[in-house]
C-alpha cells in the first residue's frame, strides 16, 4: 500500500523511468534483506550511488516498501545542514503521504499518533539534536518490541568514529549506536555516493556493511564519466593555470585569467537560458581554496570587475571577452542566442544588479539561489547533500597537497540532471583535472568491484598522494597498505610447488628483462608463500595485481629472472645493486623479480632450491584494504 502509493506519486510528479528504477532498486533490498529480517539481531547496508543522482528517491522508495512489510518506526539522519533537514522533511511530506511525517521538534506529533501510520522521523546529525531523539524513543517506549529503521544519509561523513585509533567513542557515534540499539533489532541503512571510510570498516566496529546496493543513474545524468574521463578531453573542459589562486589574491586588478573567461561564459549561457529557453535560474559555482578568507576576498573582487563591466560594456575589449566566450559556447549549442541579443541582456542584467554574489561555508548562510543569475563562492561547503539547479559554469582553482578522495568527489556538485550538456563548462587546471580523472577511475573500480562482489573483497586503489578518506575513521591496526615503488619480499619464503614454478619460468631466460602479460604474476604468486603471513602476505599482493589488472587492463608488467644464486639467507632484499637499478627504471609497471635460490645449508637454507619473489608496485600507486 504505501510503496504503490509513493510510487504513484513518483510518476505524476517526475516521470515513469524514475519509478521504474526505483521499484529495481528496492526489490533488490527488500526481497533478500527485508523480507528474511529475523527481528532478533541488528543489520547494517548500503546503499552506494552517484553524487546527485537521486538518492532521496531511492530512500523514499524502500522506507515505503519497508513499511509494507511490517516495519513502523524510521529515523532519516541528513548531514547537520538546517537547509538539508528542511529540504528533505518537505520532500517527505510531499511524497510519502501515508506516513506519520515528523521534524526535529515533532516529540507530541510522534508519540500521539502512537505508530497507527508509520512513522519517519528526519533528523540532523548534531549532538544535541541526537540525544532529545534519543530520550524521546525511550520514553515513547515504541522501539519495545518493534524493530527500528535507520537510514543514515552521507553516512561516510560524521556517523563514523573519528576516535577509533584512541580506544574511544565519538560522540555522533555513540548517540547512532545507542538509537539503533533502542530496540532489539534494527536495520541501519547507509547511503552515500563516497563509500570509501564504510568500506574500510571493521567487522569488530559495528559499522561494516553486511550487504551493498548500487543504483545505476537514470538517463540524462552527467556524472564522472561526462565530465572526467582522459581521452579524449570532454568538450566542456576548460583548462587554465596552475598558478591562478596565486594572482587572484596578490593582485589589486582582476587578472586576465581563466575567472574572467568562466565569468563570461556565465553571462552568454544565463542570456540564453533565461532569455531563449525561459529558464527562471542560472548558477555559477566557485571552488577558489579552502580558506574562509580567500572566499571573502574574490567574491569582492568579483563584484568589483562587476561594477567595472557595467563600464565597460560599450568598450570594444568587454565586447571581445563575451564575442570569445560567446564563439566557444557556439561551438557546442548551436542553436545559441545571437550575439547582440546576448550582449543587450547582459548589458541591462548588469545595470539593474540582478547578478547575486554569495558566500558559502561555515562562516556565511547561503541565500536562495534557486532564482536568477547567481555566483556563488566557497569552498568545503560547497559538497555533501547540497544541490545547486542549472549549475553549467564552474571554476576551480583550489589545491590540495594530500587530497582525499572522498571529500573531493563530493566537490562534485555539477553533476546532475538539470544540466545541458551543450552548454556546460568547468575550468580546471590540468593536474585538478588529472586528480579528478583518477578520482572518476576509482569510483568506477569501485562499483565494478560491488557488482560482482558485493562486499567481499573491496579494495580501493590511488595513485600518488590521494587518500581514500581522513584517517582518523579507520582503524590502523586492521588496515593493510601496499605502496608504490618499495621492495616487498619474504624473509621465510615456501614455495608450494618448486616443479610448478620452474616450469613456468622455463621459457624465460636471463637476459636483462621480460615485457609480459601480468596475469603471468598470479600464475607465480599461487605458489609462493611464508612460514609467517605477515612476513608475505600473498593473498594482498595477488588481490593487488587483480585491482591493477582491473584498473588497467592490457597493462604489461615487467619480469626479471635470475638463476643459480648463491646467497645467504636473510640477507635483505636479495636484489643486486644492478637488479634493483633496473627494476626501478620501470616507475609505471609492476616489476616482479625472482631469484632462484641454490639453497646451500651452509647459507642458512635447507638444501635445496627455492624461488624468491621481490615484487614493486608502480611508484605512487597506493593499494588500500581492512583485514577484519
């Protein structure tokens, strides 16, 4: 009844393909997980999507179905954003009607409808706000006997415990724990498009996901693929200097740079929304560096050059900044509004102030941006559950030394649906672009390692400095780390199979090296071991190798082979001076080299022959994975 009745309201209001999908999506759930609840124990999920892809739909479609089967009591947490909670308790007001729909400050409208309608109640992360929830649930005494439902939105972001490494509990942790044990059992439902820090969780954490859902996105979405894929260079990139941050903020005029390019792009494409198409809103998302005061000062700067076009606007150089800008945006809408028709709304826009300027981050409230022509600056803020309609221009010019990938994905509030893919532009300096490319590789290995795995075996894979996600969420005593460019070898090596392994190898002689398909490596590996696993742990050297073959298929590795050697056990790496040069000319390959030990007793061995690997991953790969 109240999955049929959402979903009704789903296709009047939006359209039969979301609905459909949907009904996939919570048929995937429901049947193995809801419907086999055993009412005794608590179970955790996720739910895995794109950023901006509809993921409140997704919810809304398995709280009802849900509901169906029996459950009555669910809490919806939203990131501790005021505008996010009321953004999400109108949604559910609109759409889930057969429900008991409560806020923060519902506690009479909760307890006196007594669970006759089931009951959602949509509540922020905050501390405060968690603990009277808490009383509340108690009080009512409606978790005795029911189960209760959680559905944790942005789950990776604040749920976690951030005290995991000091034997402690953080407080939104604990207030989360303590709500999900109200009652005997409970399903707590993870929802995130950035899973990496609930990936790497720990069974003994109690935060590890027992199953993971992925929804595709509907058609029309732009996402990662869209905008960030290598080859060949989408065409709504634009590329700018690596160094803009810098004169943005050192000099007084506003530098002839990538800022004015995108800041005209803006305009044309506002002209032509507003203008030809009838469009009510046009936004322009700014990601200048992470500093409150950096925002402060280029949202001036920028409204200074604003008040210098409006003088300007009859000057040949203004009008041959819009005529580029205007030429580019041509290239890809041809159905474009005409120049002069774009210049003369431009021109009367800016005479009458209807371009906004905001600023967003935990200093400043946003204003409302979902009418007009607005500009709107930050930096963190700018992410996690916040949506911005027709965004089509973006600049970036932030950096980041040792980014994250998780935060920096949620950067990517361009993504969407509202977005004409004709029109749309991001500006980005090529080593951003280059980060946001690899960012879009990953997440894909990451899904692809969901769909046919489920939760087994995920692990997450990073080039150079990039982190999966702030450290203090994972346990480092259960966290294993390969990383690019060092030596891995075993002190106690086995071979499983010494006959297996010289047959292998036969047809590989010892000239200087061998350019071979890596899947030879796994060939290897199965049948080299350690008397000790944390001496060789083969299993994540193997799973490794599958993660690089995944990530780059066809990708060739390099294999050096030497015989009859006659050294002495425990003698460090074993390579030679020239064999470690050599396998470190090869910065970008997976370098296996194996020395096949005579095993002489008086070296310390047992007398008889034995294969030693020493394995190198490419330099900067950094391959991410919990054991427990």
């Amino acid at each position: 009844m109240h999955f049929n009745s959402y979903i009704e309201r789903v296709r009047q209001e939006n359209s039969s393909e979301l609905a459909d999908s949907i009904s996939k999506t919570t048929a995937k759930i429901i049947n193995p997980h809801i419907k086999t609840f055993s009412y005794d124990t608590h179970i955790n999920g996720l739910l895995l999507g794109n950023v901006q892809s509809g993921k409140t739909s997704q919810v809304f479609g398995i709280i009802s179905a849900a509901a169906d089967e029996g459950f009555r009591i669910f809490i919806l947490l939203t990131t501790d954003n005021i505008y996010l909670q009321q953004q999400t308790y109108a949604r559910a007001i609109k759409f889930l009607d057969s429900f008991n729909v409560c806020g923060e400050e519902d506690e009479i409208r909760f307890k006196e409808n007594n669970l006759r309608k089931p009951t959602i109640v949509i509540l922020k992360k905050n501390a405060s706000v968690l603990r009277k929830w808490n009383g509340n649930l108690t009080s009512s005494g409606f978790c005795t006997g029911n189960p209760i439902f959680i559905i944790d939105d942005e789950a990776d972001a604040a749920s976690l415990n951030t005290k995991i490494n000091q034997d402690d509990i953080s407080t939104i942790n604990k207030s989360l724990d303590s709500m999900k044990k109200k009652s005997a059992s409970s399903i707590y439902l993870q929802v995130t498009a950035t899973p990496q820090a609930v990936l790497l969780q720990t069974i003994d954490s109690g935060w590890k996901p027992r199953f993971v859902q992925y929804f595709e996105p509907g058609t029309g979405y732009l996402g990662g693929d869209f905008f960030y894929n290598q080859e060949p260079i989408p065409n709504c990139i634009r590329f700018t200097s690596d160094n803009e941050l810098d004169d943005l903020l050192s000099d007084d005029e506003f530098p002839e740079n990538g800022l004015i390019r995108s800041l005209c792009s803006f305009l044309v494409i506002s002209a032509h929304l507003i203008k030809t198409e009838n469009k009510r809103v046009s936004n322009f998302l700014i990601h200048p560096s992470i500093k409150i005061a950096d925002h402060e000062l280029i949202a001036d700067k920028i409204g200074s050059y604003l008040n210098r076009m409006i003088l300007e606007i009859q000057e040949d150089k203004l009008f041959e900044k819009l005529k580029e800008s205007w030429d580019d945006l041509k290239k890809t809408k041809s159905e474009l509004i005409d120049f002069d028709s774009a210049c003369n709304f431009i021109k009367e826009s800016l005479n009458n102030n209807q371009i906004k300027i905001m600023v967003m981050n935990s200093r400043n409230e946003i204003g409302d941006y979902s009418n007009g022509m607005n500009i709107i600056v930050g930096g963190n803020s700018l992410g996690r559950g916040v949506t911005f309609p027709a965004l089509n221009v973006v600049y970036y010019c932030r950096r980041a030394k040792a980014p994250q990938a998780d935060t920096f994905w949620q950067h990517c509030r361009v993504f969407g649906y509202d977005r004409d893919k004709n029109l749309i532009r991001i500006f980005i300096p090529p080593i951003l672009f280059k980060l946001f490319s690899e960012l879009n590789q990953s997440n894909r290995s990451i899904i692809s390692q969901i769909q046919k795995n489920n939760i087994d075996n995920i692990h997450l894979l990073y080039n150079g400095n990039t982190k999966p996600t702030r450290k203090n969420v994972i346990d480092q005593s259960n966290l294993s780390l390969i990383t690019g460019g060092t030596n891995y070898f075993p002190i106690y090596p086995i071979n499983k199979d010494l006959k297996a392994l010289d047959e292998i190898l036969s047809t590989f002689d010892q000239r200087e090296y061998h350019s071979v398909n890596i899947n030879y490596f796994l060939k290897i590996l199965e049948n080299i071991l350690s008397e000790d696993d944390s001496d060789w742990p083969s299993t994540l050297y193997y799973e490794c190798i599958k993660a690089f073959i995944a990530d780059k298929p066809g990708e060739q590795g390099i294999l050096i082979v030497r015989r009859e050697r006659d050294i002495a056990k425990n003698t460090g790496t074993l390579l030679s001076p020239d064999d470690r040069n050599l396998g470190g000319r090869f910065i970008n390959n997976i370098v296996l080299t194996l020395y096949r030990i005579t095993g002489n007793k008086n070296k310390g061995w047992n007398g008889s022959p034995i294969w030693i690997p020493n394995i190198r991953f490419p330099d900067g790969l950094n391959f991410y994975k919990i054991i427990g």
